[in-house]
C-alpha cells in the first residue's frame, strides 16, 4: 500500500475495529478504493469483505451507501456497527416513513458514516435524489451475484445497480460476493459495467471447515451422534430438502433434547422471523431449514453444518457449509448421502420443467456433486478444483483422515447390470433396487415370488456382500453414470456405458463404505469447543466471560457477538489484562467497544 492510502486505513482498523493488520487481500482493495477505483471482490464466507468497504468509507468523505438485499439482517448490521461507535443507518420497507425521515436527515446533515440500501429502494426517485443531495464516499454492492441472471439468488433490482455508475460517475463502487465460479463473476462484471475494475479473487479454502460426506444409514441416529459427540450445546444449521422434513426434524431433535428450531418458506413471515433472531442472539441453538435460510447469516459461531439431503450442486453445497466457522475455529460440514438421494435426485431432473439443456445443465450439476460424495481422494481438492483453484491434500476432511479403501467391483457390478437387465425385460413391470438386491440375495419375498424372478438365473449370486453392501454398489453405479433412473417411478435401466461393463471390455472400480465415520475430536460438555486450546485456568474465565456477554448482549437487545466475538474472549481469558488501556490491545477491541464494555470486562475478571 502506498504510504498516503495505509496511514489513515491502518489507523482506522486499529481505533475502530481495533485489529492490528488487514488479512489477505483486504489491503489492496481498501487501498484502490480509497484512491477512488472500482473492484470486484470475490472471497469466501469469513475472509473478511465487510472491512473492504467499511474502512473506505470512514477513510473517504462522505458516506457510504452498501446495497444488500437482506432486509431482515440489516438492524443487527448496523447494531454491530454501532457497538464500533460507528454511525450507520439503514432504508427499507420495514421502516415507517418517521423512521425513515430522521436516517435521511442524519445523512444530509452529514452525520453518517454508512449508510445500508435495500435495492428496490433505489427504484424509489425519492431516494435517487435523497443521494443526490447528500455525500457519498461510495457505493459497495453487497452479494453482488444476485445481479447474475443464471445463478441460484438473481434479484431483479440488482439489474438497475449498472445504473449507479451512470449517475455518479465519480463514485467508487466495489462489489462483493462469496460466490466464485466463472460464469457467475463474468456476469457480475458485465452487468454491472466492472470490467475495468480491479478484480479481487481469493483462495476459496476455508481451513478451519473440516469436511465429511458419511454413507447414510439412519441419518436421524447420525445426525445426534454428531450433534451430542461432538457439537454438545453449539450453534449450528441443519438443511433438509423438504420443509416437510425439516418439520419432522426439528421436532424430532427437540424432543432428542437438542434446541431446535424449523425454518423455511412455507412458515408465517413472523415465525421465520423470529426463530432467525432467536438463532442469531441465543447462543447455542439448532437450526433446521431449507436452503431458503442462510443467505448473509454472519453468526461467527456457526459450528456446524449438517446436510440430511444431497444438495442439488457443489456451488449450493459450499454456499451452505460455508456458513460454518467465520471466526476461524474450528468446525464442521457433515452431510449424509445415500443410494435414495440419488434415485430421488435423478428423478426430479427428469420431471423437472424446462427445456433438455436446462435438465443437462442440472444433470452436470448433479454429476458433480456426486463425483465429490464418492471420491476416494481430498475432498477439498476436488471442491477447490470446482472453483477452478488447485491445491494439496488437506488432512482435515474425512477422506484425508481416513483414506477409503477401493476394490475391484467389476463382478459385483455386472451382477447389477445383468439383474436390472433380466428385470427390465419383463412386460409391463419394473423395479427399483429394492427388487434388484432382493434378487441377487436370492430372498423369497412375496413380489420375488408374484413374478417369479426366483427362477432367473440370477438369483441368489450375490451371497458375498450384504444387503447395504449391495445398495453400496447400485448407488455408485447410478453415481458413474453405469446404470440410470426413468421415468415418475424410480426404475433402473442400463445406459450405453453399462454395455462394456457387462461385455468384460471395462473394469469398474469402487469405494468401500467406511463401516464407521472418521471423528477428530471428541469433546466434554457444553462450550467444551470455543474453550477448546485453552491454557489451563482459562477456560473457567472464558465461561465467565461468556455468561457476561450472555448477560449484556440481552440487555442490549442484540446478538452476543456483537457485543465481542469468540475469539477475542479467548483472547481476554488468555491475557488476563488489568486495566483499560492493556484490554484496547486485544484484537477486536477498538475505540469503541473499549469505552462500552471496558469496564464490564475488567470487573468480570476482577471476581476471582
Ligand atoms: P465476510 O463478509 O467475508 O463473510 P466478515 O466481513 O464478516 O466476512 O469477516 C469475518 C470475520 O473476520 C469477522 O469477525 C471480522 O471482524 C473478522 N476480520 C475481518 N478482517 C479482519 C482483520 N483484518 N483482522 C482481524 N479480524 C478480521
Ligand atoms: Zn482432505
């Protein structure tokens, strides 16, 4: 950074944010846009993008004005920013117009620093010429892949953001979104007339994330394992694909005894509402929810990640567990995968609307998704590698930890292949796998005997595997493309690949299912995590740290991590400062939380 744009960026991050150092990138984005440059920044969920436009816009005259499209989230922004003794305000359709009136008058007066858009605000003229009267130090376009037509979140008013550079030309807009294949960066930058703009693309990875994709086998009996062994009293999300289960769900861990709570786009706006406030302000609660939940979340203290269903592709799937971890620690992304899900999946693209390079596009998807469930190698190079970003073996997902065994499942596969087609040639009737694996186990059940397939020459060869063993191989086989699904009811039928497998011309290679999961860390009781490393006689006063900011955070009315994160109270515990000025050089302590909650702290270490 040059020596003009570091000074007052540096001396920002210290007395507001009270960090000593920007991280990665954050450097060269702060410095481009204080200078008065466009960019376009692309980095992973807790790298850090907020700071990218926050300390521009404390450096620069004028206020900045982020465009985000999370209206629910945009109070606790503007709390957090508030906790920092930073003036921030927002506009959306939640106000009533008072409310509204005094935020336009702080801005025109002067006496904010950031100022936060809903985008249909901006089709208000109103508002367009609110901005014109006012400031602005610029424009940073939050989860700017909404404005891309093709990806999973487009949101028709970001098409009109091509219009800000129109109108404030000598306005600095940077945009930001966590979201990295190419096609969605190259959209953004089209449309939002960025192509000259310094682009900023960071390493994808998220360290701290450990990685694991499990063999379903009761996922609800997995699911609490995970969740008591490991993850006892943490916060985290579960995603199911159906708001029906997700229902289940919920109450089912609820009465498991786990704190649960349903979330998805067929309850009442007030309960979503409000199981998403409980989620962000109490510590340790469990979330259950469709992917219509998650978007702009910034808890830290996500701790985990769970999927009970396959995503539909890698691009969702790491959108959803990147939600875990921002602060750092360690955490964990679980997700649960069996032979159904892939029946099920193949099935919905096949009745999906749409045209045949739609169903493609989502058959890739999908292929995608299941090369990365059934890989024998890192399952961070083969996600990394989707982002089109190259890496080394991790040691922190499941097949790093535990490498799977691999075996020559040429024989096995062909007694599918040969089953499904004995099967399939009978008239009028058709089976699924539950049929397939019957028959090769050579069990006399009531619809093995109805059609009389104890007589094919097939059945019975399949004594050596197991009944799981066996939907093991079918669900590889639909996985590699070796064996497909047609039609409303889940039948198998062979696919042209199948053929030189069963002609001997090809050998199939498979994954042995681990019998049990890989697990690193087993933990004792509840904050057992965030307490995790702790120097001894830390611990008890990280919990006390805790139980204030409990304390604080709800009489203040938000969430805890506004008040301080994990890792500062860590930080604290560790320490031990006596007095004011030695708690302001904690990272994370500025100005600002030094003078609110300074005292607090130090009187909460002072009980012995
Ligand atoms: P993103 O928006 O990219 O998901 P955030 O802006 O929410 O990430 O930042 C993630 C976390 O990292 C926050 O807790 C933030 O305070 C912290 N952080 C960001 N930049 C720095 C820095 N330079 N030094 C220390 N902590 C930082
Ligand atoms: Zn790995």
């Amino acid at each position: 950074m040059t020596a003009a744009a570091v000074e007052p960026a540096l001396e920002v991050l210290r007395r507001v944010f009270g960090y000593d150092a920007f991280r990665g990138d954050q450097a060269r984005v702060v410095e481009h846009v204080i200078a008065g440059g466009d960019a376009l920044v692309l980095m992973p969920t807790g790298a850090g993008k907020s700071l990218c436009y926050q300390v521009p816009s404390l450096v620069r005259p004028g206020v900045g004005v982020v465009v985000s499209p999370l209206i629910a989230l945009m109070q606790d922004q503007v709390d957090a920013l508030t906790a920092l003794g930073v003036r921030a305000g927002f506009l959306n359709s939640t106000q009533d117009p008072d409310q509204r009136r005094a935020v336009e008058r702080d801005f025109l007066a002067g006496e904010l620093d950031l100022l936060y858009l809903a985008p249909e605000r901006l089709r208000v003229p109103s508002t367009l010429s609110l901005l014109d009267r006012g400031q602005i130090a610029l424009f940073a376009i939050d989860e700017a892949h909404c404005v891309a037509q093709w990806g999973h979140d487009f949101r028709p008013d970001y098409l009109m953001l091509s219009e800000l550079h129109q109108r404030w030309p000598d306005v600095p807009r940077i945009a930001l979104t966590a979201t990295a294949t190419d096609a969605t960066h190259a959209e953004i930058a089209e449309r939002l007339d960025l192509g000259g703009a310094l682009h900023v693309v960071a390493s994808f990875d998220r360290p701290n994330i450990q990685y694991r994709i499990a063999p379903k086998d009761e996922p609800r009996a997995q699911l609490l394992q995970l969740l008591r062994d490991e993850h006892p009293g943490e916060a985290g999300i579960v995603y199911c694909l159906s708001r029906r289960s997700v229902e289940q769900t919920a109450t089912w861990l609820s009465t498991q005894g786990v704190n649960a709570l349903p979330y998805h786009a067929g309850l009442d706006a007030s309960v979503r509402a409000t199981n998403q406030a409980r989620f962000l302000r109490e510590d340790g609660l469990v979330m259950v929810a469709t992917i219509a939940f998650g978007m702009g979340i910034d808890k830290p203290d996500v701790r985990f990640v769970a999927h009970l269903d396959l995503p539909k592709s890698v691009e969702g799937y790491y959108q959803e567990t990147g939600r875990a971890g921002r602060d750092g620690l360690p955490s964990t992304a679980w997700l649960a995968y069996g032979l159904a899900d892939v029946v099920q999946q193949r099935k919905m693209i096949n009745e999906s609307d749409g045209d045949l390079a739609h169903r493609r596009r989502l058959a890739q998807h999908l292929d995608a998704m299941l090369a990365l469930c059934e890989t024998v190698s890192c399952r961070r190079v083969q996600l990394l590698a989707y982002f089109g970003q190259a890496s080394e073996p991790c040691g922190n997902c499941d097949t790093c930890l535990v490498p799977p065994e691999t075996w020559d499942g040429t024989v096995a596969a062909q007694k599918v292949l040969s089953t499904v087609y004995r099967l399939d040639r009978e008239r009028g009737q058709r089976f699924g796998a539950g049929q397939v694996v019957d028959v090769l186990l050579g069990k006399r059940t009531a619809k093995v005997e109805q059609h009389a397939h104890h007589e094919l020459s097939v059945f019975g060869v399949g004594s050596e595997l197991s009944e799981g063993e066996w939907r093991g191989v079918v669900r590889q086989l639909l996985a590699q493309g070796l064996l497909a699904v047609e039609g409303a009811y889940q039948v198998f039928v062979l696919t042209e690949a199948s053929r030189p497998v069963l002609a001997g011309e090809q050998p199939v290679l498979l994954r042995k299912d681990p019998v049990k999961q890989a697990r690193t860390r087993s933990r004792g009781g509840r904050g057992a995590a965030a307490a995790v490393d702790l120097p001894a006689g830390a611990a008890p006063v990280f919990e006390r740290l805790r139980t204030w900011r409990a304390a604080t955070a709800k009489e203040q009315g938000v969430p805890a991590y506004v008040v301080f994160h994990d890792a500062t109270l860590r930080e604290i515990a560790t320490v031990l400062p006596g007095s004011l000025p030695e708690l302001g050089t904690i990272s994370g302590i500025g100005e600002g939380k030094l003078a609110k909650y300074g005292d607090g702290v130090l009187a909460t270490l002072a009980q012995a």
